[in-house]
C-alpha cells in the first residue's frame, strides 16, 4: 500500500498566501507538490523547506523541463512567491 507523500511543513502558509495574491492552485503528489495558474500561465510547483533538498525525481523532472523551456518554481518562502507573483 502506498502511503501518504511527506508535505513540508511550510507550505500551508505559503499555498494560503499564493492564493491571497491571486494564484489558482491545485494540489498534485509527482512529480511536484503543485500545479499553479498566474494570469494565464501554468506552471508546476514544489515547495521545499528553507534547507530541503530536491529528491532526484524532482531534480530530473525540473531538469527535463527546463531543457524544454519550461519553467517549474521551487517556493521555499514568501518571498519565492511574491517573486513569482510579478
């Protein structure tokens, strides 16, 4: 039996602000914790502790991505958000 993913425990605070600013977010498990819309735009969401590590699933797919011009955002605190936010 699968159990539950670990959730940081950052990411209440950060999922309740993002929304607060406007993000539309949707929970997911992999290979990030996320996925959210801002202004139009999609884009898939890990959110880490200040000091956490990507897993190297989360590392490949970011890496994947990005070889496609993709872009997945890493939030490890407010300010990641209001970044993103712009």
């Amino acid at each position: 039996m699968r159990r539950a993913a670990k959730r940081d425990a950052n990411e209440p605070e950060l999922i309740k602000q993002a929304r607060q600013v406007g993000w539309f977010l949707t929970k997911l498990d992999t290979p990030v914790d996320w996925l959210g819309c801002w202004r139009g735009k999609w884009y898939p969401i890990e959110i880490k502790a200040k000091k956490g590590d990507l897993t190297k699933a989360q590392f490949l797919f970011i890496a994947s991505a990005r070889w496609y011009q993709a872009q997945v955002l890493v939030w490890r605190d407010i300010e990641d958000v209001l970044e993103a936010s712009k």
